[in-house]
C-alpha cells in the first residue's frame, strides 16, 4: 500500500486490507505444509521397505491419517463386553 493510500484509506478499508493479508499468509502456509506432505507421502509410497498394507491407498487416505476411534470404557459393564 502506497503511502498516498494510507493518507485516504477509512478504518474499515483498512481493517479489510489487514484481513485479507492474514488470510493470504494463511492460505500460503497451508499451501506449504501440503507440498511438504506430498513429498513425504511420495518417498513412503516409493520405499521398498514398507509393506503395501501400510501404505496409505490415496494422497487423500494420507493426509486424513489413521484416525482410529478409541474406545472409552467408564463401566465394569462395557469392560466385560469390550473384553468379549
């Protein structure tokens, strides 16, 4: 912003430009922490060394990660039936 339009910009332009800057380095770090998954996702999807059944099927599958529900026991009831 020139210093022109600093002298004959109201609060609310202002604040309005200060947002959208903010979300704009958002946007740009999110847009990072992707790029570097993907290539972490690409140098575990190329490694000889992990089973195929640990790899994750899609980039999608990757980013989500394994997210497994956990089991919360609060009764003697439900830890006899979780324990089968």
């Amino acid at each position: 912003m020139s210093l022109n339009d600093y002298d004959s910009i109201t609060l609310a332009q202002f604040i309005n430009k200060l947002n959208g800057y903010f979300k704009h380095l958002q946007e740009k770090e999110e847009a990072e922490w992707k790029r570097v998954a993907y290539i972490s996702y690409s140098i575990l999807m190329n490694n000889p060394h992990v089973k195929p059944n640990h790899k994750p099927k899609t980039f999608e599958a990757y980013l989500a990660g394994s997210k497994k529900e956990t089991v919360k026991i609060t009764s003697e009831a439900q830890l006899n039936a979780f324990l089968g």
